[in-house]
C-alpha cells in the first residue's frame, strides 16, 4: 500500500509517478545527460560552484515533466524545512522555462545520489550551489519546446519565442501551449552545455521579485501539508523509546511485563547500542511498539529499565565550564600568527582582558523527530523530515545490511530543524523496529522531552580574548583562545577542539588592521553528542568578538560603530588563504574572499537606518554588531530598554545584510526575522545543562523560546542591492551571529553593565 496523502499536495508526488504519468500522457520528462553520464552542466566553474570543495555541484539530476494538460512538475532535490527552498529552486526553473507559475507543482527528490547530487540542506549552501545549473535545466527545456514548435510548423527556430508557458511563431502570429508540444519535445535532443541560452537578469519574470506564491502555502493554511509524523501506511505500529540518558549507555536489564499489559501496546523490543561515535546511528535502548502512540509512550512509562550508563555518568557541565576555563587560560594550538602577539602583549599600553561564554544548545524544532519505515520484499521504504536524504539513506543501509540500491528515503516537509534533522539517527530506529516486526511498518515519534534531552548539541564554547592599546586607542595586539567541543567527536572517536572548518567561521578570518594577532584552538573533549547547529561556530565568535570590540571602543573613549570602522579599514579584498595555512572552510577563496567594502557597507547602512547616535530614554541604550558568515554580511543594530528588575524589551531592531542578489527576497526577509528571534532566544534564555551525564532540560517550561510578548516592537530589514555578476551567498544562516552580541552591547549601552555569559537570564535581575 502508498501512504496515505492528498492526492492535489504537490509534495506527495514520488519520481517514479511523475515518471509514469510524464510517459503515460506523452509528456515531456527532462534530464540532462553528457556522454552517458548524468550531468547538469560541465564541470566549468559557473560562479566558482564547481570549484567548491567538498560542496561542489557534482552530478546532479534536475527533472521537469510537462504534461498534456499544461501542468508542470519541477523535481526539487533540497529538503524544505521552512527556507522556501521548495518555492525558490523551483522559480529559478520556472523562470528560465518560462512557466507561468501558477500552473507549476513541485514534487520532492527521494534521496538518490547518482541522479540528484548532493542532497544535504545545510551551510546555507542550497541556492548558491544550485542556482546556475537549475537555470540551465529550465533553459534547456524552454529550447526544446522551441524546437518542437518550430518543427512541427516548418519554420526556423530563431522564429519562435517560448513565453507564458506558450511558444509563439513571430511571422504569423501562431501559438502552442507547453502541454499540446510536450510530447514532440521529449524526443527532440537536449541541447549542449555550450548551446544553452539563458535569460539575462533584465528578462527574470520570478527570480529577484518579491511576493511570490510558496510552493506549498495552500497546503500548510489548509492542513494538507504531510511532515514527519502525518505519515500513514496501511497495518502501521507506533512506537517510542526509552533511550539511556547518558550517551554511551546502554541496558543491562529490563522487565516488560508492564508495558505489555498496557491496552494496546503490542510489542517490546530492545534497540542495540552502537557506542559512540559512529555518526548518527541510535543511541539504543527499548521501544514499546502499540497501535497508538499514546499507548506507547504510557507503555514506556511502564517499563522497568536497569542501565549500564557507562563512562559518561560523571559528566558535569558545571565541571566542563572549569574544563574550559583551563584551556582557554593556556597556550593552545596556534591558527594564525601575525607578527608577535605574546611580545607585544607584554609590552606598553592598555591591557584589555575579557571571556565570553555560550552554552549547550538544543534545536527544539517545533516539529520533534519522526519517522516511518517498512520492509516488503527486501527493500526498505523511509519517510522522514531529514535534511540530509543521502546521508539516512547510507545510515539505514548499514544498519540493515542492506544494498543502497534497496533502500527509499522519501522526504517529507521538516517542521523545522535548524542542523538537528541532518543526521537521521531517527529514521535508523523506525528501520530497525520494521526489521524486528518482520517488515510492518513502524512510525517512530519523538516527544519534545526526548527531543531535548537527546539532541546534537550546539557545543558549548569560551572565548578567551586579550588586546594591548596603543596610545591612539587601536589595539596593537590581539589574542583569541577558542575552546569548544567539536562536532568531528560525533564521527571520529577521541576528536578534540574545533576543526579548521570551524574556527574558520569567523575566527580565523577577521578582517581587522592589526599588526599582531595570534589565534588558538585547544583541544577540548565531547562528552555529549555534537552536532549542527543554525550558524554553528559563527556565533560563539561573534558573540565573543563583537562584545570585544565594543569593549575596547568604550575603553578608547570611541563610538563604536567609528571604532569597528576604523579597524576595518579601506575596503579591500581578503583571500582567507592568505591568513593561515591551516584555513579550510570548503569555500572557493577566490570566489568568496572576505570583501570588507561590504562589510563596511552593511554597518554603514544599518547604523544609519537605525539612527545611531541618537538620543534615546534613560534606561535604553543602541548596540552594534557585525558578523560575515557563510559568505554574507550581516550587521544589526538592536535597541533595548531595560526596565525594574532587569526586564528587557526591545522596541526596535535594524539588520542590513548582504548576500549578493537575492533569488526570493521574501524568503530572504523571512529569514532574517526567523534569525533575529532564534538568536534572541540564544542570547535571552536558551542553556542546556548537564548533571550525572544527564540533559537537566527537558521541555519548554526549563528551556524556553522566546514568546510573542517578548519579540522585537519593530523590525526592519534592509537589503543591499546586488547585480547577478556577484556570487550568491548564503541567507539561512548568516542573520543569526550579529544578534546576541548586539543585544548585550546595547544592554550595556543602556546600563554600563556587561553581560560575557549567555544566556542572559536572571544576570539584570536587581533586589
């Protein structure tokens, strides 16, 4: 049996229906392919996107099928978790196929690798990679089409148009829908890389327009709108876990006599524990298995578990707190070294000295982990909100024994995710559980205490910064000890300190005049599991630079916004490579050097929109920050009022950013909201801690997100413009580094008190 899904979601189609139905009618099913091999366009550099290590478009397949009654069906092969990245990949297609819109339906990727190419929402990475070659494949279309028109009227090609889903004949006047021509174009021969036409940016009807139509908004107003955990398939079982609460645990004995006995529980089956690393497979356990899911969860209450909580128990993050607090207070790894900073640290002028911290954080999607799988005849289906399709798909072929040729993930829309739905370890366990049920299939779900408590985390970080002033006020010198976890300990056992790809984000390459700078990593051990996070090491940086740099503007006596300027300088281009020969953020440093013409640009601009230097109530205050982040500008100028006993408000926030053009500045604008008040929530309230191994969070009462009372009075949002000739940068991300920094600076602008340790919290509170 299908799962059960409306038939008119867009999302609900598979390929191989659209496949089907494309044949069936004679319609017209593109892909692309260059001497056997499946290609989207060469392997050229088309804005350096080839050339990006690591994160290279590399063979991916784009489908678009045109049907008989003039519908069209674009394929996209990145999961949507909110980004619009469903609505704006598909426009970019629509636009160079010139489909009108309204008749477009967009059908979701399974994971495929050899057909899709990378499939992994992540890095803010999607359009950027994406946006040049799903233009060729929209462009090759519209020249078949034009082909088949000019065929079947024994006319040139260069006398037809294709426009408005339509190919018109110039001499006489002529017209053929996309749909009546569908078929005679599936046989005519897919131009060459070399013979593509595309538009000019002068010609985009969708691409750079605002108030575009998202792909699946009808359907997530109206209900229709299949996640995670909508999933149904005929005969399913549901199913949660008890899961040890130490990573590394396991169990040692369990009695589930209990659970049985509960109305409609079914089955009770122990889950292996893989110990940690590897990647993202299971942390183990018991599952309780009913024909709902509450009588699973009260099936679970029921259980009695005996574990084995292995050598994590101890595990303290108060203790970890004083782990850190040696590392940073000692020499480490050196990074960058320009010029002797130790040297002049020691020499003449003001010593400024100060440590930033950032705690554990949890995801805490609003839609929990969920996922379904079943086993029919050796092959195994997966429905799931995972951002990374392939990378489930590997896990649950390891954890089945299984050829990946005989393993389906189909992606279902993600609640959000924020970097947590990236590692599948969820989907293995509803594999797992349809293998012991003897292929049934079994739905998975996660309630929010376990989402809290067994999440990837955001690894806690301190920042440990020093500068010696010169008589001027600049910093002669500068040092940077930065010590956190790092997320290579969830794939690599005994991983220590952060890799080069993270203390590349935003560490290593800040764009300051300074004549010695000196950056250090040391090694710091994971005792919990890590994982992305949304902008990942970007703000613990940020957090700790930009606090510092409007700490020593205040102790020069400048403004800080003429402080950070002046370290600036004239803009000019950086090449990161220049800076360490240790720098790798698998990012084309010819294509993305850090211009800081821009960087000056995005302050300049939001200083001025938010009015800075003007007078404001006592008890309010302005604060500066920005950041450059997956290879965009970003600055944010917050205004706070802090009222009796420490309560905040904030009446207004001003964001310039910078992300080259921007394919749906819609998107882009919802982004960069959403990042204002998930960044809030970090800064304000958000800490997870550890006691006896265990996550002493567990739901929103203990670790809450900021509520609409809370949120920003008024926030603007001022995009830089862009030509297409500047490469695309990223948007989902990058609007998240500059918040926190700029909320504390302001809260010292208003109160003269700093704040060097999120979150927030009760730290305003006076008696």
């Amino acid at each position: 049996m299908s799962p059960q899904r409306n038939a008119d979601a867009p999302h609900g189609l598979t390929r191989r229906e659209v496949l089907k139905g494309a044949a069936a009618m004679g319609g017209l099913a593109l892909c692309l392919r260059e001497s056997g091999r499946i290609v989207l366009a060469s392997q050229a550099p088309v804005y350096g996107v080839a050339a990006e290590p690591g994160g290279a478009v590399d063979n991916p397949l784009v489908f678009v099928a045109i049907h008989p009654d003039d519908t069209v069906t674009i394929t996209v092969h990145r999961p949507e978790m909110g980004q619009g990245i469903r609505t704006s990949l598909a426009l970019v297609v629509a636009d160079e196929l010139e489909a009108s819109w309204p008749r477009v339906r967009v059908a979701q990727a399974p994971a495929d690798q050899a057909r899709y190419g990378n499939e992994d929402t992540d890095g803010s990475r999607s359009m950027r990679h994406f946006f040049e070659p799903m233009r060729r494949v929209g462009a090759a279309a519209r020249m078949m089409l034009e082909s088949a028109a000019a065929a079947r009227w024994g006319v040139p090609v260069g006398e037809v148009t294709a426009e408005h889903q339509e190919v018109r004949h110039h001499g006489s006047d002529r017209r053929l829908s996309y749909g009546e021509l569908a078929a005679q174009a599936a046989r005519e021969s897919v131009p060459r890389r070399e013979q593509v036409r595309l538009k000019s940016p002068a010609q985009f009807r969708y691409i750079g327009q605002r108030n575009t139509r998202l792909a699946d908004g009808a359907d997530i107003v109206c209900g229709r709108a299949a996640y995670g955990i909508d999933t149904r398939l005929e005969g399913m079982l549901y199913a949660v876990v008890a899961r040890p609460a130490v990573l590394g645990g396991k169990v040692a004995h369990f009695d589930a006599e209990a659970a049985l006995a509960v109305p409609g529980v079914v089955k009770v089956v122990e889950i292996p524990s893989y110990p940690p690393p590897p990647q993202a497979y299971p942390l183990g356990g018991v599952a309780v298995l009913a024909r709902n899911t509450w009588a699973a969860i009260k099936g679970r209450e029921a259980l009695k578990i005996r574990w084995d909580e292995g050598p994590n128990r101890r595990f303290d993050s108060r203790q970890f707190g004083e782990v850190l607090e040696r590392a940073v207070r000692n020499p480490g790894k050196a990074v960058r070294n320009d010029g002797d900073a130790m040297a002049a640290l020691r020499g003449a002028g003001r010593r400024i000295e100060a440590e930033y911290y950032l705690p554990f954080l949890a995801h805490a999607s609003m839609e929990p982990p969920a996922a379904t799988a079943r086993i029919v005849d050796g092959r195994c289906e997966v429905w799931a909100p995972v951002q990374d399709p392939q990378g489930t798909r590997d896990l649950v072929t390891g954890l089945l024994g299984m050829k990946e040729a005989d393993v389906t993930v189909h992606v279902t829309l993600l609640g959000g995710a924020f970097g947590r739905k990236s590692l599948g370890d969820f989907a293995g366990e509803a594999a797992l559980l349809s293998k012991a049920m003897g292929g049934a299939p079994v739905r998975v779900t996660w309630t929010r205490e376990d989402d809290i408590r067994h999440d990837y985390y955001q690894a806690a970080a301190l920042e440990h910064l020093e500068a010696v002033l010169g008589a001027d006020g600049m910093p002669l010198a500068w040092l940077h000890r930065s010590a956190s976890p790092t997320e290579d300990a969830t794939f690599t056992a005994g991983a220590e300190g952060e890799d080069s790809s993270e203390y590349g984000m935003g560490m290593i390459n800040i764009p300051f005049r300074i004549p010695n700078i000196r950056l250090e990593v040391p090694g710091v051990p994971a005792y919990a599991r890590i994982g992305w996070f949304r902008s990942v090491y970007n703000i613990a940086h940020g957090f700790a630079i930009q606090s510092f740099l409007d700490e020593l503007a205040h102790a020069a006596g400048r403004d800080p916004r003429e402080y950070q300027l002046a370290l600036i300088g004239p803009a000019r281009r950086i090449d990161p490579r220049t800076l360490s020969d240790q720098w790798n953020y698998g990012e084309s440093p010819t294509l993305y050097p850090l211009d800081t013409g821009r960087l000056r640009a995005v302050i300049e601009r939001a200083t001025h929109e938010a009015g800075w230097g003007r007078s404001v109530p006592k008890g309010r205050g302005l604060g500066l920050a920005a950041t450059y982040s997956f290879m965009s500008y970003a600055a944010a100028v917050i205004e706070v009022e802090v009222g009796a006993g420490g309560k905040i408000a904030i009446p207004r926030v001003d964001i310039a950013f910078d992300c080259g053009p921007q394919v749906n500045p819609d998107r882009v604008r919802a982004q960069l909201e959403g990042a204002c008040i998930m960044g809030l929530t970090v800064a304000k309230h958000g800490e997870i801690t550890f006691g006896d191994g265990r996550v002493l969070q567990s739901n929103f009462d203990d670790f809450p997100v900021m509520r609409i009372s809370e949120a920003p009075r008024d926030i603007r949002l001022h995009l830089q413009p862009a030509t297409f000739e500047v490469p695309l940068g990223g948007v989902g991300e990058p609007g998240m580094p500059p918040i926190a920094p700029a909320l504390c600076n302001a809260i010292f602008a208003a109160t003269g008190r700093r704040i060097r340790r999120l979150p927030i919290g009760q730290q305003l509170k006076t008696s």
